[in-house]
C-alpha cells in the first residue's frame, strides 16, 4: 500500500537514517525535540514495521528499538531472524547480521524470532 510522505515521516525516518543504531520511541522523542508527538510516532514505527522499512527488537529489559531494514528489498519473504546486541553500560542497540536458524519440534512452525544478546558493546568493554 502506498502511503503518503508527510513532514513527521520524513523526520523520523531521517532520524532513524541519522542513528547507527536502533533507536527507543523515546529516544526518537528526544530526538526530534517535539516537532513529532508521541503518538504520530508509534503510528510512524508500526508503519514503517508493517511496511518492511524498520524492524522491532523487544530487548531483554522489555523495551522496544527500532532499526531500518538493510537489504529486504532482495528477499522475498521478510524476515529478521538474526541477533540484536543490547550494551548495558550506553544502551546501544544493534543489529548483528549472523542469521540463525532454529530447529523446532515436529509440528511446530516458527514465524518471528527475537534474540537479544547484552553486555558491553565494543566501545564500552574496550580493555
């Protein structure tokens, strides 16, 4: 479905498109500095989710980040089963692109995956 580009979806996509990282709709509020509200926001993200253009990781501590898609345009099933890294110390989450599989008992059918690994990412585990 072909959705209309507004000023408040061009500014969380670019906000999004700015962060190497997945960001929290917090963060995105903060980010944006109230030219976007919060719900036109979570509107936003779901689209951008049910659109293919971003993906949500529920981390361990139940909160929800937001990643653009990288190279789904070339599948032809969308899928995000890879691992994301949460770091513990700044909060960065990213996504790690090994891809898993897993092996389900007889009659068992997976459709979503959701693997969050955290620790201390490279900046803040550095020795």
């Amino acid at each position: 479905m072909k959705r209309r580009n507004t000023p408040s979806k061009t500014a969380v996509l670019s906000a999004l498109e700015r962060a190497n990282t997945a960001l929290s709709h917090d963060k995105l509020l903060d980010t944006l500095a109230g030219s976007v509200d919060r719900a036109t926001i979570y509107r936003i993200l779901n689209r951008f989710c049910e659109d293919g253009i971003a993906h949500r990781i529920v981390a361990d501590d139940g909160k929800q980040y937001f990643a653009l898609c990288e190279d789904c345009s070339h599948q032809e099933e969308h899928s995000h089963n890879h691992f994301h890294f949460r770091c513990l110390q700044c909060d960065r989450v990213e996504c790690l692109t090994t891809e898993v599989s897993v092996n389900l008992p007889k009659g068992y059918l997976a459709e979503n995956f959701n693997g969050v690994i955290s620790g201390k990412c490279r900046a803040c585990g550095s020795l």
